[in-house]
C-alpha cells in the first residue's frame, strides 16, 4: 500500500493537470474546489487498481475526467461559456489574446469526450495515452483530433472574418 506522503507527493506534481480537466467543465469556483477534492478521495480510494501500466499522470487524469462527467450527470445541467480570466493575459499583446480567448471557447462548444480529447493533446499525451485515458482506439483518437482541428479552424476562421 502506498503511503499517504508518497501519495501526497505525486498529487501535488500532477495537480494542475487535473485543475485544468476540471476548470473545462465547471465554471463556478465553489464547484471546482469541491470536485478538486472529489477527484483525491476517488484517487485515494481506487489507488490500488493502479497497475503501473501507465504514467501516474495518465491515470490521475482519467480518475478526474470520470469524477467530472460524474458529477455533471448528476448535476444535469449544462455549462456556459467561462470567461477567461483577465489577469492571465495581461502580459500578452491584445490581438494574441483574443485568439487565445477564441480558441478556448471554440474548445468549450465541443462535446466532452472531444474536449477531452484535444485539452490532452494541448498537454502533451501521445496518442496511446489519451487512447488509454479516454478508452477510444489510439486511430480513432487521431482521426477524431484530425477531424477536431479542422472544425475548430474553420470556425475561428469565420469569427476572425468578423
């Protein structure tokens, strides 16, 4: 059994990975402090059927996104757009800023399991990573990615148009 400061430990070095999954389906803070701790006691209790097949961070992320989806079943209701946050693009020129802000909320109007998909892929997974965290093929992960970026460009596109 691993020990709670070991667990602690690898928590904390994967924590903004999983506030990030969490921050793409639930806008109000209270929701995501509370899911936030949702996903350690799920991660916590399911500890043991990590079987070291994959990164800790692969599984870590899957545990949130299943706690997440949970959670919006159950909660039934549907998400608006979050505004981004101000302060995070102080530093950044304003027309760099706004395509920022464009792509993100093109990435809000997925569905969730192709939000999913391209956040993982924004963060770095392989292929066979977000195969093994979203439990689709890894072919059907790049054709899905694929078919995501092309919807995505059209559509910031038409918004840049106007």
């Amino acid at each position: 059994m691993i020990e709670s400061s070991e667990f602690e430990r690898l928590i904390d070095q994967n924590k903004g990975p999983v506030y990030k999954v969490i921050r793409l389906y639930v806008d109000l803070d209270e929701d995501v402090a509370d899911l936030y701790q949702e996903v350690l006691i799920q991660a916590w209790k399911s500890f043991g059927s990590f079987k070291g097949a994959s990164k800790f961070s692969t599984w870590l992320y899957r545990v949130a996104l299943n706690t997440v989806l949970t959670y919006r079943c159950k909660e039934d209701r549907r998400t608006e757009t979050r505004p981004i946050d101000e302060g995070t693009h102080r530093a950044v020129e304003a027309e760099n800023s706004e395509q920022k802000e464009l792509l993100w909320h093109a990435i809000r109007e997925l569905d969730e399991l192709d939000r999913a998909v391209v956040t993982l892929h924004f963060d770095g997974y392989d292929y066979g990573e977000i195969s093994a965290i979203t439990g689709l093929s890894a072919s059907n992960v790049r054709v899905r990615l694929h078919r995501i970026k092309k919807r995505i460009t059209k559509k910031l596109r038409l918004w840049l148009k106007n």
